[in-house]
C-alpha cells in the first residue's frame, strides 16, 4: 500500500531549526516528483519546496517558495526513499501544518492538485 509518513514537526523559538523527514512506502519515490506543502489556520495551502526526479524540467529541478528562500533546504534519499526539509532561521510566519506530496506527472509544481499521495501533516509551530 502507498504511504507518506511525515515526522520532525514540534515547537520551535523563533531563529530555531527543525528538520522534517517523510518517508515514502508502495513506490518508489525517485521516479516521482516530492515536496512539501502548508497550510496554517485561515490560509490557503501554499507550496513550500519541491525537488523532481531528474534535472530535465524547463522550469528547474528543486523550488523554493519565496519567503523560504535561503531558509530552507530540500534534499532526498532515494535509497531511504526518504525526503527532507531542513528549515533554518524558523520565523512565527512559518507556523503551519506541512504535508508532504509526491506525484508522477507534475507540470506544475505548486499545483497542490496534481500530487497522487499525501501525508496526513505535521504541525510546526514558531513562537516565543
């Protein structure tokens, strides 16, 4: 069976650091394009990260959003089947819960529709 289990969510101080870990099961998720999305109360979903399988993409290979950029870093672990994001300098904006999302066919990668699997989330909080 197909799963996405995320894990490294908590509470942080703002300036702190935390590392989110998903672990994919049922595919092997270096053909699939994997990154992460949140969604804090009231806000729609935003896409935050995402790396594709190849660096064959028009549009690049790995994706920041803006407001996480030089903040965050993507990496993945094809033997481990594992994503990850590495969240630095964590401000209280960054507050959500993030999912993790992997697709096999994605033109669009903030596209939160065209992703085949989800992670049930994982809460990330950043207060004093």
């Amino acid at each position: 069976q197909v799963q996405l289990v995320e894990s490294g969510g908590g509470l942080v101080q703002p300036g702190g650091s935390l590392r989110l870990s998903c672990a994919a099961s049922g595919f092997a998720s270096d053909y699939y394009t994997i990154g992460w999305f949140r969604q804090a109360p009231g806000k729609v979903r935003e896409g935050v990260s995402f790396m594709r399988s190849s660096n064959r993409s028009s549009d690049g290979r790995i994706y920041y959003a803006d407001a996480v950029k030089g903040r965050f870093t993507i990496s993945r672990d094809n033997a481990k089947n594992t994503v990850y994001l590495q969240m630095n300098s964590l401000k209280p904006e960054d507050t959500a819960v993030y999912y993790c999302a992997a697709g096999r066919v994605i033109v669009v990668l903030t596209s939160s529709g065209e992703y085949d699997y989800w992670g049930q989330g994982t809460q990330v909080t950043v207060s004093s």
